[in-house]
C-alpha cells in the first residue's frame, strides 16, 4: 500500500472542496483528495492541482492508506443521506482515535446523533461550519468547528492555518461539543437572512420614498460602508446597485423579485420557536422572502389593494442619516437576538459557548463579516457573563443615539405603505424588552378567565391563583383543557 504521506483527507471536489484543498496546500498541508467520480480526482490532478504537493486517491481504502495517524478525514458533500453513507463507508477502515471532520451545511441533529453514534466506535468526529463562500474557501474562510473536544488539537493548525485572520487572529475557534459548530453556524445564516433583509428595506424605502436612483444609492451604501457598518454585505450590495447589463441598463431592475432560501434561516427560526426565545428579525426576514415568492399572487393584488400615496416633505440629508442609524440600531437587535438564542441553546446542550470567540470567527472571512462584530467581541471580552448585548455600555450608547432616527424611519416607512418588518420588529422588540411592564397580565387573565390557566401576582411570583370571574360555571381546573 502507498506510504502515508498526507495531513489530511478531503472527500468532494465540487468548488468549495477544490478551493479549500488548494487552500489548504499553500499553508503546507499534504491533501489527499478523493471524490465518487474518480475521473474527477485525475482531472482535479492534472489542472487546478497541478504542481502542488496534492495528492489524490481512487478508493476509500487507497485514500485512507495515505493518511498518516490519527487520520484525519473531511467531508465536503451535500448534507443529508451522503453524509451517513460516506461515514458508513469510511468506518470500516478507520481506527480509535481517527477523525472524521463533516464541513457541509448539515443540520446540527444530524451532527449530535453522529458524534455520539462515532464516539462509540471511538471515533472522534467533527462538525465544521464554513463560511465564506468559494472565495472564501479559497483564500480564508470563517471556520466554526465543534464535535468530540479530543479531535481540536489534531485539526487546530490546519483549520487556523487555513482561515480568514483579522489581523493575526484566525476567524477559527472551537466552538464546543457535538453539534455546537453546526449550530453557531446555522444561527450565522440565521443572522446573514437578516442583514440582507434590512439592506433590502432601506433600499426600498430610499427608493420608493425618497425616489432615489440606484447610482445614488449606490453612493449611500458606499458612505455607509466607510463607517460602523463597515460589512461585506454592504460592499456587495454597492457593487450590486451600480451594475450594468451589457446593454446598459441596471441589471438589479430586471431580476425578478422572489427570493429563493436553501433553509438555513428557516432551522434557526425553527430553533428559536423550540427554544422560546424572541428572535423576531430573523423570522420576518424568513417570511419576507416567503412573502416575496408570492409574486404571482402579488401582482394580482397590486391591482386591487390601495395604499398610501408616497410623500416626503423633509431634509432627505437627515433622514438618509436616519436610515442608516435605523439600519445600524436594527442590526444591533438581530444580533442581540442571535446571541439570545445560543445562550439558550447552549444551556439545553449543555455546550460551553465562547461568545466573543464566536464574535470573532464572524469578524472575518464569513458572509456576515464586519466590523461591528468586534465590537461585540470587546462587549464579551470586557465581560464574559454578559446576558444580553444591549446591556453592554457601548451597544446601550449606539442604540440611545439611534432610536430617535429609527423611530422617524419606521414611521415614515408605515405612513407611506412601504413594508419594512425587520427595521420595525427591530424596534418593537427593543420597547419589549426595555419595559417592565407589558400587557401580558391581561394574557393571564384571559387565560385563567376561559381557561382557568391561574395567573402570579407581581406581589408573590411562584404562587398560582384562580379566580370566578364571572361567578357561575361548574367546576373546572387548570388541567381541563390547554387553549
Ligand atoms: C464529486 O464531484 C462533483 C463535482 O464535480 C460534486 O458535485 C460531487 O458532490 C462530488 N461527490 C462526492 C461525494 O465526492
Ligand atoms: C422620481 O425621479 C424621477 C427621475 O429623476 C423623476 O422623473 C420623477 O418625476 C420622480 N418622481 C417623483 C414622484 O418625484
Ligand atoms: C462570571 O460568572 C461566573 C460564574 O457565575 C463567576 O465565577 C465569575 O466571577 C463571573 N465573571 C465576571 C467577570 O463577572
Ligand atoms: C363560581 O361561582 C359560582 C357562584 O358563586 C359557583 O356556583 C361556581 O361553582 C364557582 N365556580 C368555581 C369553579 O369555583
């Protein structure tokens, strides 16, 4: 058999595969690629590898016969049944101590049944989120590993060797146990809906309410880009603005308004909805784009449902710097909320979270990269039991010089019928969350009235109490029926 030249193993040579490879290479790890089209792999040899120190294999077995010990295996295939199948095929010729490493989107389930299933066998296995792209996995990628504690010092050079550094820093930290990377990733895309769905309403709202042509507003995501909300997301959509087709005209205005999703911000408000926590942006940044896929239905609409006409009477100067103080002060919230949620999540899987080690392997290389995400990395590093984003003096400052502006952009924004339910959710849950009082004493009563659910009184929580309120009515008890 061949002698065990290699690092590490890569299975699936599709684009983000190759990239991370060759990635891979230029930090001076011996690759060993394998692929189920075997043509692939030769040709993958004689192109895009060609002159490196790639390696490449036909079989499972030949693949395995390369690596040196532990052996080290990563998996970049589709998510779902391949990713079983390929275990199952590559168990049978691993030993205790080698390492299986699944850096696709897969969900964080799967990720926990397979650690534990491997871990049996003492096989340690890994979960990788990846981010970035094929750029990314090319040139740095954000990488967010977790899975069986054992494996990280095994994967640790490589995986920081290979990604996105801000400064000298990697964007790679391990995360935590079993299915923690691929949680901390999901939430990443959760949060990536989000942000692309609060740059969609201001864009909308410079549009339509203040009439803008998309060379200007290629201009204002441009100034914005200078500052706070400094973000790869924002640089795109500048480009993105001021694109035109080969015939001349804005490529933008012709692409048809129905937003596809693969399912990722679908799972984290999924996850949210299980763990009973408010992540409110990231689930209307879902249903806006179930909402926009309806476009048959609008257009239909369009014609028999009236609005608001469109006026602005104001210094359009100020209030494009309301917008982006609107923008800024929403995006604080849905990271709050993120973050809310896998403090929750965290407790129910027992993972230990590194919060601001999560803040940094976002700060770069990943789609929702920016620099705002160091400033959440500060927020954590200057208290590491902080509970809630907004609660740390720099954020609690942004969002005080903020909310005027915010306010007056969510106004306008439903005097003049544009939609925009992230910026306003944003808002309302930020006057939930700062308020002691909400009306949901009168829920209780409610509750108790018709279903005798029993309510708390502020003056002693933990006691539970029932009333007659309408003084007739037979005998029922909380445990009748659950409305
Ligand atoms: C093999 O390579 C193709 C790209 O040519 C890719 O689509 C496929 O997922 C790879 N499959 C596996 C499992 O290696
Ligand atoms: C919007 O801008 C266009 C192009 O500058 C102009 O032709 C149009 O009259 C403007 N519409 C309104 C309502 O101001
Ligand atoms: C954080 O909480 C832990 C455990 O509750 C405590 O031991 C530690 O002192 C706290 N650290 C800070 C900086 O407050
Ligand atoms: C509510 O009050 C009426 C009138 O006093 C009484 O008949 C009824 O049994 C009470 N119901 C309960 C659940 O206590």
């Amino acid at each position: 058999m061949a002698e065990p030249v290699a690092d590490i193993a890569l299975i699936g040579l599709a684009v983000m595969g190759q990239n991370i490879i060759l990635n891979m290479n230029d930090h001076g790890f011996v690759v060993c690629a394998y692929n189920r089209t075997v043509e692939k792999v030769d040709r993958f040899l004689a192109n895009e590898a060609k002159g490196t120190k790639i390696v490449g294999a036909h079989s499972v077995k030949e693949m395995i016969s390369k690596l040196k010990k532990p052996r080290r295996v990563m998996m970049l295939v589709k998510a779902g049944s391949a990713v079983d199948a390929f275990i199952d095929q590559l168990v049978p010729h691993l030993e205790a101590g080698d390492i299986i490493i699944d850096g696709g989107n897969s969900e964080y389930l799967d990720t926990i049944r397979r650690c534990k299933a491997l871990d049996e066998k003492k096989i340690l296995f890994v979960g990788s989120g990846v981010s970035g792209g094929e750029d990314g996995a090319r040139y740095g990628p954000s990488l967010m590993p977790g899975g069986s504690p054992a494996a990280w010092s095994h994967i640790k050079p490589i995986f920081q060797g290979i990604a996105a550094k801000v400064g000298s820093e990697p964007c790679c930290d391990w995360v935590g146990e079993n299915g923690a990377g691929h949680y901390v990733k999901m939430v990443h895309n959760g949060i990536e809906y989000g942000d692309m769905q609060l740059i969609c309403e201001t864009y909308h709202i410079m549009k339509t309410v203040l009439n803008m042509s998309n060379d200007e507003i290629s201009e204002v995501f441009a100034e914005w880009n200078k500052g706070e909300l400094d973000s790869f997301l924002i640089e795109i959509t500048t480009d993105i603005m001021k694109f035109r087709d080969t015939d001349g005209t804005h490529l933008l205005d012709k692409i048809r308004d129905a937003a596809g999703q693969k399912g990722t911000g679908k799972w984290t408000a999924i996850s949210a909805l299980d763990q009973g926590m408010p992540v409110t942006l990231i689930g209307e940044s879902v249903f806006a784009r179930c909402l926009s896929s309806l476009k048959d239905e609008r257009v239909i609409a369009s014609k028999q449902l009236a609005g608001p006409t469109v006026s602005f009477q104001g210094d359009r100067k100020a209030f494009l710097e309301d917008l982006k103080q609107a923008l800024y002060a929403s995006k604080i919230i849905s990271y709050t909320q993120g973050f809310m949620l896998m403090r929750e999540a965290a407790k129910q899987f027992k993972w230990n979270l590194n919060y601001g080690g999560i803040a940094l392997m976002w700060r770069g290389g990943c789609i929702i990269r920016s620099v705002f995400l160091g400033k959440i990395k500060e927020a954590f590093d200057k208290n590491h039991n902080l509970t809630n984003l907004l609660l740390d003096d720099f954020f609690k400052q942004a969002i005080q010089r903020a909310q005027d502006g915010w306010r007056r952009v969510v106004a306008s924004a439903v005097t003049n019928g544009v939609p925009a339910p992230c910026l306003s959710t944003a808002l309302s849950f930020y006057d939930g969350y700062r308020l002691e009082k909400l009306p949901a004493n009168l829920i209780q009563a409610q509750r108790d009235y018709f279903g005798a659910h029993t309510y708390e009184l502020l003056s002693n929580p933990g006691e539970f109490h029932h009333t007659n309120w309408t003084g007739h009515g037979g005998q029922i008890s909380s445990s009748s029926y659950n409305a």
